[in-house]
C-alpha cells in the first residue's frame, strides 16, 4: 500500500513600479504652534508646556496634532516629545499611541 501526497505551493507575485516612488518630506502644519515649548538639549529634545496628551487625542485635529509631534521629535532625531500632563490617561491608552 502506497501513499502518495501532494503539495501545492502558490506564488504570489507583486508588481513593482518600473520607476522608485518618491515622496516628498514631511513638513510641519504648525499646529503646535499654539502651545508654549522649548528645546530642552539636542538630545533630549522639545518640551511642550502644559499640554496634555489627552487633550490632543481628543481635538478635532488630533491626527495633525500627532503627526506634527512626531515630526517635530524627528527633526530632533530623538523620536521624543515630552509631555509632562499624561497621569489622567489610562495604561491602556498610553499603550495604544506608542509605536
């Protein structure tokens, strides 16, 4: 008695552009403007003053409002903001914006 098996295997093909996709380098909107900061060191980066993370989740604009502080904490080529005002966010919450 014999056992024959058989395996199949798929190949998936992407297509890729003929030519490299550019895209143009992030720039900021300004929407942090509105916030007092400074720049602590080179290294540590930008402080904002009195903003609550919170308070930025929850805006109208808050995509822009963290995608101008994440720029802003690149330029620093530190990937850190700091926000002194998060103690009334949940664990959970804290979690969900970090990368």
């Amino acid at each position: 008695m014999s056992t024959e098996s058989q395996t199949q295997t798929a190949t998936i093909r992407t297509k890729q552009p003929d030519t490299p996709v550019y895209r143009e380098p992030l720039q900021l909107k300004g929407v942090l403007d509105q916030f007092k900061s400074f720049d602590v060191t080179p290294v540590i980066g930008r402080e904002f003053v009195d903003v609550n993370l919170k308070d930025l989740l929850r805006a109208s604009n808050s995509d822009e409002l963290i995608r101008d502080l994440a720029i802003t904490s690149e330029l620093f080529h530190t990937m850190i903001a700091l926000l002194k005002l998060i103690d009334d966010i949940s664990l959970p919450t804290r979690r969900s914006v970090l990368p």
